[in-house]
C-alpha cells in the first residue's frame, strides 16, 4: 500500500522559510516525477514544482528563485525548500507522484502553510 505523507508546514511571517518534507512508502520515490502541488482557500489545486527520476526540476512562475525541490533517496523522501515567502503562498501543500501503472495519482494529505504580512 503506497502511502505519502507531508510535513513542515506552520505560520510564518512574510520574508520567512519553511521546509516541507514528503515522506513516501510503498513506493521508491527515486524512480518517479514528484510533484508539489498548493491549494489556496477559493482555488483550484497548483503544481509549484516537479522533480524527474533524473534530477533535473521545473517551477511554477510565481516561485521561481524562491523554492527548491530535492529528493534524499536514502530517506525516500522529497523535499521543498521555500524562502522569502509571500503572503499569496498561503495554500495547503500536497506532494503526488503517478499511480502506475494504471493511471491517477497519489496524494499525500497536505501541510497548511500559511504566511502572514
């Protein structure tokens, strides 16, 4: 049974950093795309950042610079590394990776980050 799970959410104030962390089982992380996605309250769901089997990433325009997306194989886990956050980062964050090979997605069941001004 594959099963994802977040952590490092909380407050923080505008200008701050968090770490989030996405802890996988069932499943070795290494092989797959991960991405992180964010809901904000009245929005729909958002991919901030992907990181493929190979290494390399791709970010979302609004956090460019700002986020880092790394995986520690040995811990099977994906992080997210977020400074200089921004109110309108505000959003419960979700990790996902491909259900294969049938289709869909894994979800973890989400961090609230939010960033007060």
């Amino acid at each position: 049974q594959v099963e994802l799970v977040e952590s490092g959410g909380g407050l923080v104030q505008a200008g701050g950093s968090l770490r989030l962390s996405c802890a996988a089982s069932g499943i070795i992380f290494g092989s797959y795309t991960v991405g992180w996605y964010r809901q904000a309250p009245g929005k729909q769901r958002e991919l901030v950042a992907t990181i493929f089997p190979a290494g390399s990433t791709n970010y979302a325009d609004p956090v460019k610079g700002r986020f880092t997306i790394s995986r520690d194989n040995a811990k099977n886990t994906v992080n997210l590394q977020m400074i200089s956050l921004k109110p309108e980062d505000t959003a419960v964050y979700y990790c996902s990776a491909p259900r294969l090979p049938n289709g869909g997605r894994y979800w973890g069941q989400g961090t609230q980050v939010t960033v007060s001004s």
